[in-house]
C-alpha cells in the first residue's frame, strides 16, 4: 500500500468524553479496516461516499470523505457521474446537496487545470492573454480575457476565449463607416453573421464585419481562441449587445 491512513479525529474530540468509541474510529475503523489491501483506497472512498450519500447524511463527514475520494484519485468526470447514478438508486434531494459540496471541492482542480491550459495556450501565441475581461462579462458565456496591443492611431485589442465559451449576438452600428476587423492568431473558434453559415477562424483568417451585421464569435468546443480585434472609424458609432447566442446554435456549429 503506498499510503496508510492514520486518523486521529476520534481522539481528538471525543477522547476524555467517550476513549472507547474513540479508539474503535481511529484504530479499528480507520487504523486496521481503511488500512486493509483487500480493496485500494480510491475504491473504499467511492463506497463510504456512496454509504452516506444513500443514508442522506450530508454533514461534515460527507465532507471530508469527499475530500478523501478527491486526495486518492476520484476526479470531477467520475464524482458527479457516481453521484448521478445513485440519485436513481437512492435520492434526488440528496444528490443535490452531494452536488453542492462536490461543486466546492473539485471547482479548484478546474482552476488549476485551467491555469496551466491558459499557460500553455500563452506559449502559442505572439500576443498577451491580458486579465479577465470581467468589464464585458454579462456579454459572454463563460471566460473571456482582454489585453491591450495597441491604444495609439488605431485601438488594437487581442480577445481570448476559454474553450467552449463565445460571446453574445451583437451590432457594430454606425451611419457610414464603422464596423469591426478580427484577425485569428491562435487556437480554433468560429465567427458567424445572422441567418449565415459559420466560419472557422484558425490562425491567419481575417474576418471584416460591415457595420450594422449581427454576428457573434468565440472558440470552438474543443480549443481555446484568440483573435486581435480593431473597431473601425466611422460616425455615430455604438455596439449594441443583444441576446445570448443559445447552446444549441453554438453546438450546431461544433
């Protein structure tokens, strides 16, 4: 076994008010039975999580048994599909509140896998990711960053997309003039104008959006996305952002 499980917890809390029960939870329960090769750890994590998510505790001890299911190998994909299967077996009500504290656990092994996919992504293109483009946030489903390139002459921003996340359907307006030029510079992702076919953006494919199109962009499903982005002059200029682009437009394009 490469691990032993050592608990103390017993002891702990309940050592001067009840030794017994707290030598059967640390030395017998955890001591000789989770130490037991018969079955490895993962899948005694799996079992005890399944035990009490059946019994409807949800308490601090489902807590930590998720984090123990977390530590020895149980990744987000395998928690919420054991979590679903038993919600047929056992209680919708009771996945839900497994759900919320299975949320909370594995919310920061996405941020970590995140990080390090964006580190890699940065390593593929010339220009900065920038920071969060949390300013336009209600405009986009999911995350988006925004960095400066150029702000002298002519306003030049590079547009990142996380994978699977796009913006909403949205008009460039202006009396003449105007519009909107995007240039792909790293990853896949799609542009599309209403009522028109989608069009791959991949590195080097430039995109010249006349004034007063609805359109909308983003990456594709499987990859992140960065394209530069300059307005156009032109007079009486605004954007207008209309409604979310649904996810069933975005996946008949993917």
């Amino acid at each position: 076994m490469s691990e032993k499980i050592i608990q103390t917890a017993g002891r702990e809390v309940l050592g001067d008010f009840a030794p017994e029960f707290a030598h059967f939870n640390d030395d017998v329960l955890f001591g000789e039975n989770w130490n037991n090769e018969d079955i490895d750890l993962k899948t005694r994590c799996i079992i005890t999580v399944t035990s009490l998510m059946s019994q409807g505790i949800t308490d601090s001890s489902l807590k930590y048994h998720l984090e123990n299911a977390k530590a020895h190998g149980v990744t987000k994909k395998e928690i919420a599909a054991i979590v679903t299967h038993l919600s047929f077996y056992t209680s919708w009500a009771n996945a839900w509140a497994v759900f919320r504290l299975a949320k909370e656990l594995w919310t920061e092994e996405d941020k970590v896998k995140a990080s390090s996919d964006k580190d890699r992504f940065q390593r593929e293109i010339i220009f900065p990711i920038g920071e969060p483009n949390d300013a336009y946030a209600k405009y986009f489903v999911g995350q988006s960053y925004l960095a400066p390139v150029s702000t002298e002459q002519i306003s030049l921003f590079n547009v990142t997309f996380e994978p699977g996340y796009w913006n909403s359907w949205h008009i460039h307006h202006a009396s003449s003039g105007g519009g909107q030029l995007l240039i792909c510079i790293g990853g896949r992702g799609w542009y599309q104008e209403e009522g028109k076919t989608a069009v791959e953006l991949i590195p080097g494919k430039v995109i010249n959006i006349p004034a007063n199109v609805k359109h909308w962009h983003g990456a594709a499903a499987d990859s992140w996305m960065s394209h530069l982005a300059a307005e156009i002059s032109g007079e009486d200029t605004s954007t207008e952002w209309c409604e979310l682009v649904s996810d069933e437009e975005y996946s008949k394009v993917n």
